[in-house]
C-alpha cells in the first residue's frame, strides 16, 4: 500500500510530514501532525526531522523552512499556491505602507516570505487579536485579508485596524443568506464561522474562530447539530472525530481547490526523490522568519 511505503520512508528518510485540515482526508493517514497554520508553524519549530513534507500550500512550507533553515522542506504539488497570499507583492506591500508612515505593520500568515521581510510581526487567525494587542499601538496596518483585519477591530475597539483589500476567494463563496437560509433548514443548529468570511457571515455567527478555534469547540460543545462556515475538510474531520454529532458544511463549494493539490501520491514522489524543495533568498529569509519568531514568542 502507498500508505505504508509512506510510513516507511519516514522512518528511513528521518522525515516529518505536516498536514493542514483543509487537505484531502486521505493525508491524516501518514501525516505526523495536523492542524491549522499556527499549530503546523510550532511543529516546524520544534521538530528534530531531517525533512518536513508540508502537505498545504506553499506559503506553509515557505514558513517551515524559514522557521527550520537547516531542513529539507518538501512540497508535495508545487501547484499549490494561495490567491489570498499572491494578492500583495513587495511593490505593493511598500504602496501601502507609504500611505500610513511610522504604523506597525501586521501580516497574515497568508503571505510569501518577501512580504514577511518588510512587516513587523504575522499572525495566524487563530492569534490576530493576540498580536494586534501585543503592539501597543493605536493604529496598525493589516495584510492581505481586509476580512479578517476587519474582525480584529470588532474586538479592538481601542486600535484602528487599517486593512489591504486581500481576501480568500474560498470563504467569501459563504453570503449572509447562506446563514439565515441554514438557520431555517437546521433550526437550533450552531453557526461557526471563519474570520476570513464576509463581516455579516460573521455577524450572524455563533461562534467566529480559526480552524482549530471551530474544531475545538464543536467537539467540546454540548450541542449536537452545526453548519460549519469554513472550508471542507474541517467538516470532513469533524464527521469522523465525532460521529456522534450532526456537521453541515454550509454550501457545497466552499473548498480550497490548491489545498486539495496534494495527494498519497505527490507525498510518496517528493519524499523518494526529494524533490520540491523550497528554497529562500539568505538576506530575504534573515528578515522574514523575525516577523514569525515575534509571533512563536507572542504565542507562546
């Protein structure tokens, strides 16, 4: 079985291989840790493989590999990028701050490693509010996602939260009527969104969190039916972590198709030739992985 070659060239190999909830199911099988972007960059961070097969999308493993200079980082399909994170370039990260001089600059983790070199600390969904505060600052800017920067001022009211007009196409698939018209279908269902989704999507939530923020509380909730704001594979998971609960994902295309990229198959490819290397420039790099050690220590 593919399954089991993978196992084995783990052990062989002294790989470790990260996947994120929005992958394929089948990737929880050989994957040794998965979660969500903060969980998966403190794996990076702390493991002693020679090797990270990231199964996510490339600014992941970008991530990993400033994070773990010293490893191999492998990306299964190379075709898996972001459209939220190739909505800003250096050129464009520099327009933006010009226009607001002398403001902390926040990035979502969803961005290249060029970004992450000219802003002064990421955040992940799961700690943007965290991070925001930790700055002290009245005012900060906020890129790529204006969503999710527009959710951190709902909680700030103290700090303007100037945003770039990034987005993630996946969740903004999720509209306002989708919520009131699964609340007439599913009646007494609780409504958990991602903060990536439109601000009334958010509104009209019962809960807005990260990926792992949604996982957690559906499984720790005494409540048994959900629709689920976010994108597949968190129902996915959800349906086979508790069985015992009802997961409605709240519009049949609400999936990120370069997460879905990856399979057994590019996995098993990249870690016998170990090829898909990521690959940083050193002075890039120098920079970059500064904006992520702030958010590791923040985190903590």
């Amino acid at each position: 079985m593919l399954k089991d070659k993978i196992l084995e060239l783990k052990k062989q190999k002294n790989a470790v291989i990260l996947g994120h909830c929005y992958q394929n199911l089948e990737i929880d099988e050989v994957a040794d840790y998965v979660g969500d972007s903060l969980y998966l960059s403190q794996m990076a961070a702390k493991t002693d493989a020679e090797i990270i097969v990231f199964a996510g999308v490339y600014f992941m493993a970008q991530t990993a590999k400033l994070i773990s200079p010293d490893k191999k980082v492998l990306l299964p399909n190379m075709q898996s990028g972001c459209l939220m994170a190739d909505m800003v370039d250096l050129e464009q990260l520099r327009e933006f701050k010009s226009k607001n001089k002398k403001v902390p600059v926040v990035c979502y983790i969803n961005s290249t490693a060029e970004v992450k070199s000219e802003c002064d600390i990421c955040c992940t969904s799961s700690n943007a509010v965290k991070i925001v505060e930790s700055l002290n600052s009245d005012e900060i800017l906020f890129l790529p996602d204006t969503y999710l920067g527009t959710w951190v001022q709902t909680k700030l009211n103290n700090v303007k939260v100037i945003t770039y007009p990034g987005f993630c196409p996946t969740h903004l698939r999720i509209e306002a009527k989708d919520v009131v018209e699964a609340r007439k279908k599913y009646n007494g269902a609780k409504v958990l969104a991602h903060p990536e989704c439109h601000k009334e999507v958010c509104e009209l939530a019962d809960y807005v969190g990260s990926t792992t923020g949604i996982m957690n509380y559906a499984k720790e909730s005494s409540d048994k039916t959900f629709v689920i704001a976010t994108e597949k594979g968190v129902v996915e998971r959800l349906k086979r972590d508790c069985p015992e609960k009802e997961f409605i994902l709240i519009k049949d295309n609400v999936v990120c198709p370069n997460m879905k990229r990856n399979s057994l198959e590019d996995i098993y490819h990249v870690l016998l030739n170990e090829t898909n290397e990521i690959t940083i420039d050193k002075e890039i790099a120098e920079k970059a992985v500064c904006c992520i050690n702030k958010m590791l220590e923040v985190s903590k």
